[in-house]
C-alpha cells in the first residue's frame, strides 16, 4: 500500500514536472515557429525588395527598348521625307499634332540655308528622325547605380605651371594659370565632379567681344537682315570640295532608294531582335551550368537587370558595357530641348535666332536656352547594351581643340564627355583654345572649368589651326589613348569603351563614333542610319556612302559590328598615343583646316593600322554650313594648300586624278608653294608603307579609279592606221594590240604618254617633238573628248592660242600640227579604251 501510495507521489510530481516542462518546451517550441516566422518574413521582404528593385530596372529597360524599337520602326515606316515633312511628322509624334502652314513656313525660314539643309538632307537621307523617347527612366535608374565622382588623388593632375613650348612647328602653348590655381583648390578637397543642375542651366551666357549683347538689339537691327541673307548667300556659294559632305547613295543600287535604305534597316532589327534573342538563350544556358561563373565586377552588378542577373557576365576580367549617363539631376524634364527633342523657337524670337547665327552657324540661341547636360535618347543598337568589354581598358585624354566655340555647346561637349564616360578610363580632358578672341573663352571659361579638376585649357600663343591645335593637345595628353572631339558634340551613353576595346583587342585599330547629327536648326538629336561609311571622292572630297549590301551578306553583318571605313570623317575618333606617333601623327605642314582626314586615314591604312566605325559608339556633332571662324589666308588656297600635300606624299600615280579634278592649277608651281614634303615622304619610307594602290584594292574596292583617261592604241579615223612610237619619232602602222610601240597613254593631266614621253606641238605649228613627259608643262596638254563640240574626237593643242590640231598625213608619213578642222578625218583620233564616261 505504502509503495503504491510513494508510487503514485512520484507519478504526479513527474507529471507535474513534465507539465512543467512542457510548458516550457511548448514555449520554446512556439517561439521558435514565431521566430522562423518572423525570419522568413523579414527574408521575404528584402528577397522583394532586390526583386522589385532588379524587376523595375528590367522593366525600365525594356520599356526603353521597346519604345526605341517602336520607334524605328515608326520612322522607318515614314520612309524618305521632305525635311518639312520630316518636320511634321516629329512635331505629330511629339503629340503637337499637324503643322500649319504658317509654322511650316517660319520653320524653314529660321532653318535658312538651303547648303546646309541639302547637306543635311542628304545626310539624313539614309537616317531616321529621330523623337526621342523618355531616357528619364535611364537617367534615374542609372543614377542610382553608378558610382558617381569616383576621383581618385591620382585623378587630379598637378597643374602645369609654366607655359609649355611642344616644338612642333611653332605652337606655344600654355595652360591656364588661372585654371591651375582654382584646380588645386579644387583638387585639395573632396572633389565636386558636377554642379547641380541648378548650377549647370544658369551657367553663364557671356558674350563674345565682337558683339556685346547688351546694345545688339539697338545697334544690329538694321544689320540683321543683311547678315541673314549674307549667310544664306554664303552658304549657297561654292564650297571647297574638301567641305562638302556628300551622302552617297549605293550607285550601283536600283532606283527605290526607299527600299534600299529603310527595308534592310527594319529587317536588321528583327534579324537582330532574333540573334538577341538565341544569344539570350546561349548565356542561359552555359550560366546554368556553371554558376561559379558568375561574377561580375561591381560596376557590372550595379547595371544588370533581374531578368539577366543570373546570365550575364561569365569571363572573368569582362564586363558588360557601362551605360552611364551621371548627371546631378534631377534633370528637368520640360527644359528645352532635354531628351534631345527638336526645340522650336517662337516666331517671336525668330529675330534673335537670326541674330545670333553667324556666331556658329547653327541655331546659337536656341543652344544657348537648352541645358548643357541635357539628356539625348541612346540610339546604340540593341545589342550593344548587351557587349562585353575588358575590365582593364587602357584610359584616355580627350581632347576638344576650339577655336571662337559657342558657349553653350563647348559646355555641352565637355559635360557629356563627363557625365558618360567611365571615370576610370577618362584621364582628363583638354580643351585646346586655338587662340580664340571671344572674350568669354578665356576667364569665365577657366572659372567655369575648374569645377572638374580632370578638366585641363591649353592656350594656343597664336592661332594654329585644328591640326597643330591637335597636335599640341596630344603633346601634352596623359592617358594612353587620345580621343579626338569637335567642340560641339553630345557624346551618347556607353560611347567610350566600345572604342577603347577596338584598341585594346589592337593598338593599331582606330576606332570612330558614328557621327549622328544634332540639327543645326532646332537642335535635335538625330539616329543616323547603320552600315555608312565614310569615303572620298576625286577630287578628295570627303562622303558617306552605304557598305554595299553583298558586303553585309557575305560578312554576315550586324548592325552592331565594327565597319571598316577607307577614310575617316575627321574630327572624332580614338587612338593609341604611341601608336600614333609612330604614325608620325599628322602632318605639321597643313594648315588651319581641311585634308587632315585623308592624310591621317591614308597613312593609317597604308602603314599598316585600320580605321573602323563602331555602331555601338555614338556621337552626336552639329554640321555647320559654313566654318564660323576666320581663316587667317584665303579658305580656299589653305584647303588646296593641305591636299596638294596629301596627294603628293600618299597618291603615288594616283595623284593625277586629283589634280585633273579641279586642281590642275596646283601643277604650276608658280601658283602655289606647298611647302617641303621631304619629312612626310622619309617617314613614309620609314614606316614602309604600302601604296596607294593597295589602299584602293583592300581598302576600297569599290572605288574606281582608273589610272589613265584613256589608253591602248591611237587610231586615226582618216588613215586607218594607228600611232607607232619607235626610235624615238612617231610613225604610222598597221594596228596590232601586241606591239608595245603602239599603246599610249591618254592621261589625267591630258598628255599623250608613251613611257615617259610624251607628244608635244613643236615650236612653231609644224611637225611634232617628244619630250620627257611632267604634269606642270601645260604645253604637253592635248583636249581630247572634252565636251561634245565639233572637235570631239580630235587632240587639240592647248599651246597656241589658236585651235590647232595634231593630224596625220595623207600617206601616213608625216605626223603634223594643223589648223583644226572638224571635217577633217586625218584629225580625227580614238583610243583603245577609254575609261571614263567621255564628257568633262
Ligand atoms: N578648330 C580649331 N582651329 C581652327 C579650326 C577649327 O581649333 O583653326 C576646331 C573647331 O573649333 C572644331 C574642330 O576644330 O572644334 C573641327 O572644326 P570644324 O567643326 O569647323 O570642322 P567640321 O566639323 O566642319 O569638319
Ligand atoms: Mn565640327
């Protein structure tokens, strides 16, 4: 009984013990749920919180990609416009419905300039008009993301302190002091990369010293209307060929043009849209399989979207292109202009647009009314978003050589250099002042400037020109690549790296933005068309023309790859420091302006480097009609001055095509001294450069340029019998394509060649002579074919200055120069083949 009673004591204190305890254990147990529930909750809101945040980043994007796309397909639907056509539909899409009449009207007039609008026109020709989208989205998710005013100390450079003498054929150059004292300060602190866009929009509007703005509106009234009609009439007169920028239609290309230049644009996006989309599936596929792979530099997490995160990079040292756009926005999102929309000006105003544009040739007020680091829509094919680049591109000074610059789009230039550029690989920037006269150039620029310690002035003693300008500003450039710029470009999200990997993969490549235009007029930011590239024409006349569409087939071509290109348009393209001082740079000897792109893309591709167009780098550059600063010589004689010395040092036999286009002039060397070219022609045989030949059989085959006007034999219509040359007098023979004897030459320069004799009227009109044969004799000149007059198929003497003709004797025994008589058929002569259209 005993045991039973202790037993049942012991079985309730246990039970009471384990109730107890269960409690507790409950409690725990309870606790832990609430805890795990808590936890996961807390997990669930940051695992949310990425997803929203990387879900609005691909939302954002894709919405941009969509609208982009939508809108080349808009445009590309609107097909070739008339440039008010082209007007209204921008001023329709942008919502503000049909123009009328009046609004058409007052357009073209503030427009004014048929040059340029033909130049436009033919250069949108094959270009899109572009409305832009809401880069907003862009501009803010970026913002959040990219490490903004990453400087380091190493990034602030010790200003320069005494004036610099570069020994380059003359330029002086000294770096702003003033600059130099406000940099350090600058540089002594944390470092303010932009001012906020408060700061940026009331940036100062100086004026120039030659019209101050405050008595122009009295003073220049009257003025006004001349000067406008002065620059319609300017730019209406003859340019240099150098200047005109024509837009090559793919010639050999059926008449519908439309088809030619929108369809395939339309198809490659689709074409594109597909490659994208297999690439897409590609990356997945390999990321799934090894996740190790996916690490990124921080740079490359910050950019990535939530659809991509897991597919994205997979190299390591590779980073997908940074697509940075920093600005201290908020930008304002109804400024003028802003987003790169056309900005019309109300007719009230047209008076001022007038007024104020001879300052640059393009529409200064409405530049001066639209923000310096306004936004522009990224017009970079799709793909390229998509591009990797290495981690360790080399950096670059960019440098922007000025002279007489607009405020405003000097600003622009320098602001979307800094707001776009990875600041890692942006050395510096150097704004060489050619010895500039507006007044606002120089203290207010310095001031302005030294808010970016990586922004450095180089002042030029005496005006130098863009090619020495040039030259000085890679003389005293730190980065390991130079980046040429126009001082009024907008340089477009990503735009740097692509062109600095072209040059990482190759020192010896030299890569070029695509130039897309921004409107001299109403200052929009135009998408030119993909697949152009820029070539010459005799008389080295600088144009786009299509890659022929074989071309694109044969070589599988994306929108997005790199396009070899025979020349460059000049002002804008990347280059290896050393690599181009190897090339000996340009040439010192040309001056001001004009030629400076054939010689350099000339001597890159023939000694050895390549110059290429790279889609995925775009930059967009005001076309002016006219160049708005001074020449200090004759514009003209300097331009033909510069190509003279091109075509002396790289056109080898070629060189007579040129100057039978327009320059025979330049053959008399009375006429023009173009200087001493021994330097150019050693370092041509020094660097062992290929000919020109070669240039235009690898380079640009498409080119036809044929050596002679005319050759093979010379038939004479009276006697039957063509010309002999042998034993050094001419005789007549039965023809025979086989004999060396009887093949001439009919050259550019119009002389009748035979191994290097040349036939010439004797002094008095009788007979003949043979004398060695030199392009400057004008005497050795015979007009053959040269326009449909009665005397078409004779060779008349241009030594006399009556007409005589060279003319065969009856029996074939003579060979004499005689009065011309257009009946007569012993005058009467045809070459073989004849390599030109016959009219000239
Ligand atoms: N430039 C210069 N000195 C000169 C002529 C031009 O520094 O004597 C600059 C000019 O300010 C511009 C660049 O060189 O930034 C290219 O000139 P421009 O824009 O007139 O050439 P285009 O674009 O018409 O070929
Ligand atoms: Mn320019």
């Amino acid at each position: 009984m005993q045991i039973a009673v202790f037993m049942r004591v012991k079985m309730m204190r246990i039970r009471r013990y384990l109730r107890g305890s269960g409690r507790v254990l409950a409690f725990v147990f309870i606790a832990s749920i609430v805890w795990l529930l808590l936890d996961m909750a807390a997990l669930r809101v940051s695992i949310n919180d990425v997803n929203s945040l990387l879900l609005k980043e691909q939302v954002i994007r894709e919405r941009q990609l969509f609208k982009q796309q939508n809108r080349v397909t808009q445009l590309v639907k609107g097909g070739f416009k008339h440039p008010v056509q082209r007007m209204e539909l921008a001023h329709t899409l942008a919502g503000l419905g049909p123009l009328n009449a009046s609004n058409k009207l007052a357009h073209v007039y503030r427009h004014g300039g048929k040059k340029q609008e033909q130049i436009l026109e033919a250069r949108r020709r094959n270009s899109l008009l572009h409305k832009g989208d809401k880069p907003k989205a862009r501009a803010s998710e970026v913002k959040e993301e990219v490490p903004v005013n990453r400087v380091t100390p190493k990034d602030i450079e010790p200003a320069m302190k005494k004036a610099v003498n570069l020994d380059l054929n003359g330029p002086n150059v000294e770096e702003s002091r003033i600059h130099e004292g406000l940099n350090k300060v600058a540089g002594s602190n944390k470092t303010k990369l932009q001012p906020d866009a408060e700061e940026i929009k009331q940036a100062p509007l100086p004026t120039s010293k030659k019209e101050p703005m405050k008595n122009e509106e009295v003073v220049k009234v009257p003025h006004v209307k001349e000067d406008s009609k002065k620059t319609l009439q300017d730019e209406s007169e003859g340019e240099t060929p150098a200047k005109v920028i024509q837009h090559e239609e793919e010639e050999e290309e059926g008449a519908d043009h439309s088809e030619v230049k929108f369809k395939p644009l339309h198809k490659d996006v689709e074409e594109e849209e597909m490659k994208l989309k297999a690439e897409d599936k590609e990356v997945e596929t390999v990321a799934k399989s090894d996740p190790e792979a996916v690490k990124e530099a921080p740079e490359v997490q910050a950019k990535k979207d939530s659809k991509n995160e897991a597919k994205v990079v997979k190299e390591p040292g590779l980073h997908r292109v940074l697509s940075l756009d920093v600005t201290n926005a908020p930008r304002d999102e109804n400024a003028v202009g802003q987003y790169g929309h056309a900005a019309n000006v109300a007719s009230s105003e047209d008076f001022e647009v007038k007024k104020r544009w001879d300052e640059g040739h393009f529409n200064v007020y409405l530049s001066d009314k639209i923000p310096v680091d306004r936004a522009i829509p990224d017009t970079r094919p799709r793909k390229c978003v998509m591009d990797l680049v290495h981690d360790d591109l080399p950096s670059t000074s960019v440098i922007f050589c000025f002279v007489d610059e607009v405020w405003s789009t000097l600003l622009r230039s320098v602001h979307s250099v800094l707001n776009r550029s990875p600041p890692h690989l942006l050395k510096e920037i150097i704004l060489v002042d050619d010895f500039s006269t507006k007044e606002y150039l120089g203290e207010n620029l310095d001031k302005y400037m030294s808010q970016f310690p990586k922004v450095r002035i180089i002042r030029l003693k005496e005006r130098q020109g863009l090619i020495r300008a040039r030259l000085a500003g890679a003389a005293v450039a730190k980065g390991e690549v130079l980046t040429f710029l126009d001082s009024h470009v907008e340089c477009n999200v990503g735009w740097l790296e692509p062109l600095l990997e072209r040059i990482y993969l190759d020192r010896k490549k030299v890569p070029c933005p695509v130039i897309e235009v921004v409107s001299d007029k109403d200052m929009s930011y135009m998408f030119v068309d993909n697949f152009q590239r820029g070539i010459f024409k005799w008389p080295l006349v600088f144009g786009w023309k299509p890659v022929p569409k074989e071309y694109i087939k044969k070589n599988n071509m994306t929108v997005a790859d790199p396009i070899r290109c025979p020349v460059m348009a000049g002002g804008l393209f990347s280059i290896d420091k050393k690599y181009f001082y190897e090339l000996g740079a340009y040439d010192p000897g040309l001056d001001v302006w004009g030629g400076e792109n054939m010689e350099i893309s000339f001597k890159i591709w023939m000694c050895g480097g390549e110059i290429e167009i790279i889609p995925c780098s775009r930059v967009g550059h005001i076309f002016r009609g006219k160049n708005p600063y001074k020449f200090p010589k004759d514009r003209q004689k300097t331009v033909e001055r510069n190509l003279a010395r091109v075509a002396e040092v790289w056109l080898d036999e070629y060189k007579d095509l040129f100057y039978s286009h327009g320059y025979q002039h330049l053959l008399n060397k009375n006429f023009i001294d173009i200087g001493n070219l021994t330097e150019q022609i050693e370092l041509r045989k020094k660097l062992k450069c290929k000919s020109f030949k070669w240039y235009l059989d690898n380079v640009y085959p498409d080119m036809v340029a044929p050596l002679t006007k005319a050759d093979g034999l010379v038939f004479n219509l009276g006697l039957r019998k063509c010309l002999s040359l042998q034993n050094n007098s001419l005789l007549f023979e039965i023809c025979d394509l086989a004999k060396q004897s009887q093949h001439f030459n009919y050259s550019w320069t119009r002389q009748i060649r035979h191994q290097g004799q040349c036939i010439a009227p004797p002094l008095r009109p009788q007979g003949y002579t043979l004398q060695p044969c030199d392009n400057s004799r004008s005497e050795l000149v015979w007009i053959h074919r040269y326009s449909r007059t009665s005397l078409w198929q004779h060779l008349m003497s241009k030594s006399f200055s009556q007409r005589l003709c060279l003319e065969a004797g009856l029996k074939g025994e003579t060979l004499i120069i005689n009065t011309c008589d257009p009946s007569n058929s012993y005058q009467q002569w045809e070459f073989t083949h004849y390599n030109t259209n016959g009219v000239d």
